[in-house]
C-alpha cells in the first residue's frame, strides 16, 4: 500500500466506466450529490446535481457503470432513490424505491462493475438483488 493521499471533502465515492466520479459533497452543511473531476490527484469543480426529491439531504451516490442513473439515499442512510439520464444529459424526477418494495431503512445502494446486481444495507447487514427491478423503472425514451 501507498501512502493515504488527500483527495478532497466528500463521502461515499462511486465511478462510472469512462470515469466520471460522483460523491457526497457536504460542504455546505447540507448533503448534495456531486459529480466531481480531478486534477493532480485532488477532487475539483463540484458540480451539484440537481436532482429533487420530496425527503432529506441526498447521499451516497451509486452510479451505474454506463452512467444512464444513479442511485442514492436521504436522511443519512434511508429511502433509497433512483434518477436516470435524460436524453439531454439532465436528471429526471428521483423515483422512492419504498414504493417499488424497498424497505425505508435501506440505503449505502452500489451497483456491481457489471451492471446485474444492486448491492445496499439494511439493518446493519448487506443485500443484494438483480438490477432487474431498476430497470423496469426507466422510463421509455
């Protein structure tokens, strides 16, 4: 192992295929998703995504290996949430997966380097289900 390097502010990174980073940016005082670049090593230029949702502070982003959505949580670990690309680059309306059979205490959601399967926490132990009932949720084009 190297020596730790200092990155940047930020929690719970997660990277698409063509690299772009994405974390919790909780500078402000209030947790927001941000996509992030990096120059030399350090995070820069925090680009808030202004996604929207009807509960709390957005956090730990997940973002799918082709970057077409991303997944993500509120109040600190809960209410999982997904949001996908646009044709426009911009993000839709957050979709509550509570209402699609996710448990409101679910959160901490990461998508496998393949793409098959959604990993997340509950009570304290890990989950996984086939990204199938993502899917089913993208709206058509």
């Amino acid at each position: 192992w190297s020596e730790p390097k200092y990155a940047g502010q930020g929690m719970f990174l997660s990277s698409s295929q063509d690299g772009q980073l994405y974390t919790t940016d909780v500078s402000s005082g209030s947790n927001y998703l941000a996509k992030v670049a990096v120059s030399d090593g350090v995070f820069t230029n925090y680009e808030r995504l202004p996604i929207q949702t009807h509960l709390g502070s957005q956090a730990h982003p997940g973002i799918a290996p082709d970057g077409s959505y991303i997944l993500f949580d509120v109040n600190g670990g809960e209410y999982l949430f997904v949001s996908f690309k646009q044709a426009d680059g911009t993000w839709g309306e957050a979709i509550d997966l509570t209402k699609h059979g996710f448990d409101p205490l679910a959160g901490g959601p990461y998508v496998s380097p393949d793409g098959k399967y959604l990993f997340f926490f509950l009570r304290d132990d890990i989950w996984w289900v086939d990204i199938k009932v993502i899917e089913n949720l993208r709206p058509e084009n």
